[in-house]
C-alpha cells in the first residue's frame, strides 16, 4: 500500500540481559514524517532506538521496515537497508576532519555533497576542521550529516540537544523537519525539549516507565498541556490515539 508506513513497532519488548525497560510498545513512522519520541529520563526512548537500529535484539514484539519483519537484523545490515541513527553523543572521531566523517560514509547511492551541505550550511564553513575543534552544534551538525550521507529511508536521532543551549536546538530541529520533507525519509527523534519537539514534530509518542502512555498529533498534544504532564509525572496512563 502507499502509504503503509515504512517502520512499523508493534508489541516490542525491549531491554538488557532479557530484562524489558521497554513493554508492549507499538508505533509507526511514514515517509516524509518526523515523529517524536518524548517521556522523562529513564522512559526507555534510547533503548527503543537502539533496538530499532539494531545495536540490540529485541525481547519480543516485531520491527517491520517497508514490510519487512527486521527484529534480530545486525545493525550494519540495517543501515545497508537504509536505516540510519544518530546516537546519543554524536560518536563522532574527534582527529578527523568534518570532509573525512563524510568521505568515510559515502556509499553507492550517496546524497551529494553539495546537496547534503545546502541542508547543512553551517558545516561548508568547516570542512577541514577536525571534529575536536567544533562547537557542540557544529558536532551535532556533523553527526547529523554523517547519517544523511547514505540518504536514508529512515532517520533516528537521539537527544540531538544533549548539551547545548536552547537558542542553537532552535535552529537544529528544524533541520528534522527539511530532511523529512527533501528527502522523504521517515524521521523518529528523541528530545527533552517537549515544546520544540512539538513544533517540528508531525505526531508523536510519550513514554512512561518503559510504556506508552499518550500518541497523537502534535498539534493536537501541545494544546493539551495537562496530559503531557500527567503522562510525564506517570499520574495516569492516556489510551493512545490516533
């Protein structure tokens, strides 16, 4: 169908040593679509992730792509499907140069680099300066770049704003929304700044103690600022909606 989502979570239970942090939890993401994944330190949005990229098996549940039941898929398999994730911290080698990050990322069926730095101005500017020496936004920037270099059909980012101030966020989300929207791929983020989240964001999901507690558009959620807060202080679980 065209408009079959292109990751489909249903039923997963994710976690460490057969212990689940995550349970029973299902959601979507289509192409041209940015989804946020929200919910307090510790909800379980990285392991959810981590799990979808591959980096570890699921307990239980599926995690179809295109279709594709790819729950157990090595995560290097996955990113040859075209599933890419920016990780917590940016993993980035801080002796290489920002041409070097994307030299060694460039695959058959690259986006191209004028392309890819259009989306990404800031990172023309500093091409031959080593990952040490960048801002904490320029890394991020970077970071962000490495993973579009291989055009991906699905983008996962984690706490893209992990240490920095809220004015350069600002000007970083919106970056989600102009890659969902160029490039058509499905983007799903985690963020703890719920209200800018939500203004990139088409839908989204909320996470409470490894489940999920509240969906919905996000339009329909930042004007609902009691259940965002009743579902973060996990004073009542909110059926999901549409």
């Amino acid at each position: 169908m065209a408009d079959a989502p292109l990751l489909h979570v249903a039923n997963l239970d994710a976690g460490y040593d057969g212990s689940p942090v995550v349970r029973d939890l299902s959601l979507e993401v289509r192409a041209g679509e940015v989804v946020a994944l929200l919910g307090p330190n510790g909800a379980g949005k990285s392991t959810t992730l981590n799990t979808i990229a591959g980096l570890q098996p699921a307990i239980g549940g599926s995690v179809r792509l295109e279709g594709d039941d790819v729950a157990g898929v090595p995560a290097h398999r996955l990113a040859r499907r075209g599933v890419a994730l920016v990780p917590e911290g940016r993993s980035l080698f801080f002796g290489l140069t920002v041409r070097e990050h994307l030299k060694l990322a460039e695959t058959k069926g690259s986006i191209r680099r004028d392309q890819l730095l259009e989306m990404l101005p800031e990172l023309a500017r500093c091409l031959d300066r080593k990952a040490a020496v960048l801002s904490g936004g320029e890394q991020q920037m970077l970071a962000v770049g490495r993973a579009l270099v291989c055009a991906p059909r699905v983008l996962l980012v984690d706490e893209m704003s992990l240490g920095l101030a809220p004015v350069i966020v600002e000007r970083l989300l919106p970056i989600l929304r102009r890659i969902a929207d160029e490039l058509g791929a499905g983007v799903l983020f985690v963020e703890q700044h719920v209200a800018l989240a939500l203004d990139v964001a088409d839908r989204a999901y909320v996470l409470s103690h490894g489940r999920l507690v509240l969906a919905g558009k996000a339009a329909d959620l930042r004007s609902r600022r009691d259940l965002l807060q009743s579902s973060y202080l996990g004073e009542a679980a909110v059926p999901a909606t549409a």
